[in-house]
C-alpha cells in the first residue's frame, strides 16, 4: 500500500515552495514557527514539527503545555499569530482540507436530541460527504460497533460508551488521511481504550496518519513511530522514539522487588552509584553514574537483604525523559 | 455551499419534529379561536336572559320597562308586581339559576333615575350596557310626555345612534374601520414581538447547545464561523416561516368559517367582537419585511448572546438586554396606534432596534408617508448588516471560550479581533 523506497528518499529531501518556505515532501503536518498569544499568555510559541505520512504521531506535554492550542492551529479552529502551517504538502488550510481530516476534540459531545443516523449524516455532510454515501457509511459503521439497533434512537438515550463510540464514527466517517485525536484516552474504560488503540493501529495499517496528544506516557511509549514533547507552548524535542531516547545517554537500570527491598531507599541515595533515581517503592527506574558498575549495586541490594525479581540494563523510559525535561515546573496544573 | 444547505436543513428538520413547534403552531390559533368564539357561545347559551322584573310603580312604567326590554332580544322579561316577600323569592329564584336576575323599579325611577338590577350576569358589560340603555330611553321618554310633547316627536327623537366610522389613507375613504385598523395594528404588533422573541432565543439555544457539547470545533474545523451562523440563523428562521404560515392559514378559516363554527358549537351567530382585518397585499407586504428585518437582527444579537455564555443561565442573563429593546416596542404597541403620527411613534419606526414592531402598527394603525417608510427600511437593513457584522464577530470568538462571560472592554476586543 506504502511506496516505501519513495519514503525513505522523500524523508531527506527539501523542495522550496513559491513564497521560499521549504517543506518536507510527503509530510501530511507541517508547523513553521507557530506562535499563538492569548490576553496575558502565549500559548505556543515558535513551534516547528513536521508529521510525516502514514506514522503515528504524539503530542506530548503536560497540562496547559498548549497541545490543544496547536492542534486547534492545525484545524484552523484558531489562527496563529505568526508561523505556517501546512498540510498535505499543499496549499490551503485545515478548514480548505476538512475532507481529508477527522477530528476528535478533547472534550466530548453530541446533539443530545438529535437521532444518531441523522448526527452522523449530518457531521459527515460538514466533511462534504454526499447525503446518500454518508447515509449508507454511517449504517455501516453502526452496524459494526453493535450500535445498528440505536440508529434511531436520541443521542440523550445512548450510554455515555455508546456516544463515544459514536462520536468516534463521525471522526471517521468519512475516511480521512489524517485523523487528530486530542486526548483520545481520557475517559475510556480499559476496554474501550483498547478498542481505541486497535483502531488507531488498524488507521495506520490503512495508510492514514495520526496524530495526538496525550499526557500518559505509557501509551505515547507503546503506540507512536513519532513524537513531540512540548512544554509552555515551546517545543523540548522531537523525532522517534529511539532518536529521543539516545541523547539519554549512560546506564538505566529497572528494579523490581519482590516483597522486601532490603536498604535500597538508601543505597538508591549514593551520589557514587546513582545520579537520578524514580523510586516507586517495588519498582524502581535509576540511571547510574558514568562509570559505576550495576553488578556493584546488585551485590549491595541482596546483601542488603532485597527480593530481586527484575534487575535490568533498559532504555530510559518515556515517563522518564519527560520528566527529566519538563521538569517540575513544566506543568501550569499545580 | 452544501455545507450551508446541510447546516440549514438541520436546523429546519429538527425543530419542525419536536413536539414544541407543533403545540405553539396549534396553541395560538386555539387561542384565537376561543377569544372570538367563547364569547359567543357565552351570550348564546340559553338564548335571551330572563329577568323578572319587580314593579313597585303607580303607572303604567313598569309594564312599558318589561315590553321594552323584551322588545330589545336580550332579555326575556316578566313582569312580576311587587309585594312583601317578591325580592327574597326572586333572589332565591336566581341563586339556583331558575331566572338570570331581577330588575327592581318604582317611581323614582322617572323622578331620580334610579332603579336596581340584581343578578348572576352583572358583570357582562354588553347586558348591562343594553339595560341601561333601555331604561334610560324610557326614563326620557316619560319626562317628556309627562312635560307634554307630542308623541310622534318622541317616536322620532328615540331612534337609535349610529356611528360608522372609516379609516382615510392616502386621500382615499377604505373599506377599513377603526375597530379594524385596531385590532390588525395590535395584532401585527403581538405576532411580531412574539415571533421574533420565539425565535432569537431559539437561535440562541442552538448557539448554546453548539458550544456546550464542544460540536462547534468539529464544526468551525469543517466550515467558517460566519457560514455556520449564517446558515442556522436562515434555518431557524424558515421555521419561523412555516409556524407564520400555518397561523396565517388557520387564522383566515377560522375567520371564513366561523359561522359554520359557532352553529355547530350552539352558539348564535351574534353581533361580532371582532371585526375581520382586512389584509391588503401592502399591508402584507410591510409586515413580511420588518419580520425578515427584525428577526435577522435580533437572531444576530441573540446568537451572540450565546455565543458568549457557557451555560443557560448566562445566557438568559446575556440576553436580558436584547430582550429589554425589543420589549420597548412592544409596550409602545397602545401609544402607536392610538398617535401613529406623533414624534415618539415616528422615532420608534425610524430607529432599526424598534422599527420591526412600530413600523408595521403605524401602518397598520394610519396613513403613513411613503418616504417615512423608505427611510425606516434603509435604516433597518443598514441595522442589520451592522448588527450581523459585530454580532458574528463576537460569535467567532465567543463559540470557542470557556470561563466566565466577558465584560464589555473583552467583547470590544472580541469585535476588533482580525
């Protein structure tokens, strides 16, 4: 379905566009130097990252970090004070590519009296689906997802998971390339955020592109090719996840315990052996001073009379990184 | 432009299903209806009023009192003499609705001019109106041929006023009279008062539910800000439409078949309270535009109202002073049509705010110069494109915050946004 070798040429390559600006061929998102001002606050500020075509893409920051900001930039839902944006490698904003754009806003909701197939219809119509085409889609997705006895129903008589789901048929509908997902995990039971997650992977196995934002690091971790940390509307970094994990250079240790941990709280506090540690009690995520020995501090923890039952050499963890970089001033939300 | 379409037609499907349009599309002509036909069923029930009538007189007066009403078709009267007992029984009588009620004469009548009516019925002004008038023909009557003139000359004098009235307009004597003119005058000022009311608060709900559920960002990703108004503020305002039509429709067969009507409801024909309006294709026309006028500017206003709440009870304060402004007009309603050429009058139907409701009265209520009514159309439609301009604007941002509603100095900054 990827014409991969074109790709990987692609993925280096710069053309310059009529009014000088260079884009990355075959980038569905590319941000320029974004910068959005609100009274008394800039929420974005000169923000550049590029979203390449067919990855799943993270946008990661904490609270108030400005990720709905710029993916509501994207959307032309705001404009931003200065910067590009481009999509497609074409011209034209979100709202001139709405057909090729599924949306799912951060906070959920629907037209409480209207019936589910005419919502559908309706939203799919925005997307500039013909009536009939959107009609016989939406059946179709309502039959898959169980809903088909509903289709007649009120949105105000669906369960809370019904209506998400159904929301989640209206962002694709209409079988958009690129599909944003603003905080598509808040909220979901543990089932539904599976379901999600198979649907997210199963858009990429189709060719679409993805983006989203999240604050849970475990999931950005497990589910994206790519990604970007913001923090203050400033971008700290971005790339892959190995391109972000290498600078992260030195030893990382993952400890867990198996009842008794023995002195490690304070063995985890020598400054000669351990530079930074995330003590979870029987978990542990450490990185170790440049030079120092993991065998030193494995004889020091079971002498100490700690149950090892992991005691691995890992890359740091996502979580970690994110919060060796934001730091704890990172977060508007106290 | 299928996205206006669709935008429109939600508008329009939705509302023409719920139960709300169709209750208020039944309710005013029920309404209607009643106001001209209970009145008729009342003085029809029973037929004439029966009355007995005491006869405490030395003369003939008394028996000339019960011809007289009796000769009126109102009354039913009998003439009962009067002895020890007769008011008590005839009271009882009326408590237990066996006669309507009990007129008491004596001699003083044609002396002071005073007599008494007891009865379950004094408070219908058409019967106590009719009574006294009776009485009051025969009271001259006697003086004057207890003064002695002639008979004949009497007969003569006691014939019945009638006053005609017809509305001048344009130099030209209409079919229209004052009663007329009256009630279509308040008539097109209460329909447009409470049609344009209805139905700005119903563009600003659809603002508020758009923005509550978050719907308005997949919306303003898909189409611009002023599209979307622009095609719920047509939508609503269809249905607007349709709910006028319909009111227009019964309205005019209840009015051509009210006869037929008030016969199968057993009530008389019985002189009308309400006189027909006679709607011209002018008149028609004067009140479709200020409608058109004044609902696109109040919708505006009223979805910006909306726009700039986060929750009902905002809005309802928000749009508290939109509500103020048109309810100026419409308290107006007696002023304008009883001086549609005053300087007040001329003022309301000149400025956009209040000329959808004055101008229509003052039409509808006198003549009217031509180029007062050109001047007022092109201050309205000015009005509303000035209006549309700020109002989308504060909608545009407006749609997409949260927290608590802006004060003046943020909307101002709202408007002059790029």
């Amino acid at each position: 379905m990827r014409a991969a070798p074109l790709e990987r040429v692609a993925g280096r390559a710069q053309v310059t566009t009529r009014n000088g600006a260079t884009l990355t061929p075959r980038s569905v998102v590319e941000l320029q130097g974004i910068t959005k001002r609100f009274a008394g606050h800039t929420a974005v500020d000169n923000l550049s990252l590029v979203v390449p075509k067919g990855v799943i893409y993270g946008l990661l920051g904490p609270n108030g970090a400005g990720k709905t900001t710029t993916i509501r930039i994207i959307l032309s839902i705001l404009l931003a004070d200065s910067g590009r944006v481009h999509l497609f490698g074409e011209t034209g904003n979100g709202r001139d590519q709405t057909a090729r754009i599924g949306y799912l806003p951060e906070e959920r909701g629907l037209y409480r009296k209207m019936r589910v197939l005419d919502v559908l219809v309706f939203l799919a119509r925005m997307k500039g689906v013909e009536r009939p085409t959107a009609r016989l889609r939406a059946e179709q997705w309502l039959e898959r997802f169980g809903l088909a006895p509903w289709r007649m129903r009120r949105i105000d008589e669906l369960s809370k998971g019904m209506q998400q789901k159904v929301q989640f048929i209206s962002t694709l509908l209409h079988e958009p390339e690129l599909v944003v997902l603003d905080e598509p995990f808040a909220g979901l039971d543990p089932v539904n955020a599976q379901a999600l997650k198979d649907t997210v992977l199963e858009l990429r196995q189709r060719g679409a592109t993805v983006l989203f934002s999240t604050h849970i690091m475990e999931q950005a971790e497990k589910l994206c090719d790519q990604l970007c940390i913001i923090a203050r509307g400033r971008k700290l970094v971005d790339g892959s996840l190995s391109d972000i994990k290498r600078p992260a250079s030195g030893q990382h240790l993952a400890i867990s315990f198996d009842g008794s941990a023995g002195n490690a709280a304070a063995l985890f506090c020598d400054p000669r052996m351990v530079k930074r540690v995330d003590d979870y009690g029987q978990f542990a995520e450490l990185e170790l001073v440049p030079g120092a020995d993991p065998q030193d501090l494995l004889r020091a923890l079971v002498q100490s009379g700690a149950r090892l039952s992991r005691f691995q050499l890992v890359e740091p963890s996502l979580h970690k990184i994110f919060v060796d970089l934001v730091g704890n001033g990172g977060s508007d939300n106290v | 432009m299928s996205k206006v379409g669709a935008v429109i037609r939600r508008e329009f499907v939705e509302r023409v299903r719920s139960r709300w349009f169709w209750i208020s599309a039944i309710l005013l002509p029920v309404l209607f209806a009643m106001i001209f036909l209970l009145p008729m069923m009342f003085m029809g029930s029973g037929g004439a009023r029966r009355i007995a009538v005491v006869d405490g007189t030395t003369t003939d007066l008394g028996t000339r009192v019960t011809a007289a009403l009796a000769a009126g078709g109102t009354f039913a009267a009998t003439r009962v003499a009067r002895h020890s007992g007769v008011i008590d029984s005839l009271t009882r009588q009326t408590a237990t609705k066996a006669i309507d009620g009990l007129l008491i004469v004596d001699d003083s009548l044609v002396v002071t001019g005073s007599a008494e009516y007891r009865g379950t019925n004094v408070s219908s002004l058409r019967d106590m109106q009719e009574l006294e008038r009776t009485l009051g023909v025969l009271v001259i009557a006697t003086r004057l041929e207890q003064a002695g003139v002639d008979s004949r000359v009497l007969a003569r004098a006691e014939l019945p006023l009638r006053l005609t009235t017809r509305k001048i307009s344009a130099a030209q004597t209409t079919g229209e009279s004052s009663t007329e003119s009256f009630s279509l005058a308040y008539l097109m000022g209460t329909i447009l008062y409470t049609t344009i009311l209805m139905y700005g608060v119903n563009v600003k709900s659809s603002v508020l539910e758009e923005k509550t559920t978050r719907i308005v960002e997949v919306l303003v990703s898909s189409v611009r800000p002023f599209t979307l108004l622009f095609g719920k503020v047509i939508g609503v305002g269809a249905v607007s439409l349709l709910q006028l039509l319909i009111w227009a429709v019964a309205g005019k067969l209840l009015l051509s078949e009210r006869a037929t009507l008030a016969a199968q409801l057993g009530a008389d024909q019985g002189p009308a309270l309400f006189e027909i309006p006679h709607v011209s294709a002018a008149t028609g026309a004067v009140f479709a535009a200020y409608f058109l006028g004044g609902f696109f500017l109040y919708s505006a206003m009223f979805a910006a109202a909306g726009a700039m709440s986060s929750s009902e009870q905002e809005a309802q304060q928000a749009q508290q002073p939109i509500v103020l402004v048109l309810l100026v007009s419409f308290v107006s309603l007696f002023v304008l049509i009883g001086d549609p050429s005053s300087t007040f009058a001329i003022v309301l139907s000149l400025v956009p705010f209040t000329s959808p409701i004055a101008m229509p009265v003052r039409w509808a209520a006198g003549d009217l110069p031509l180029t007062d009514l050109a001047v007022s159309l092109g201050l309205l439609v000015i009005g509303v494109v000035g209006t549309t301009w700020i109002a989308a604007r504060i909608y545009r941002v407006g749609i997409l915050m949260t927290g608590k509603r802006p004060n003046i100095k943020e909307l101002v900054r709202w408007v002059r946004a790029s």
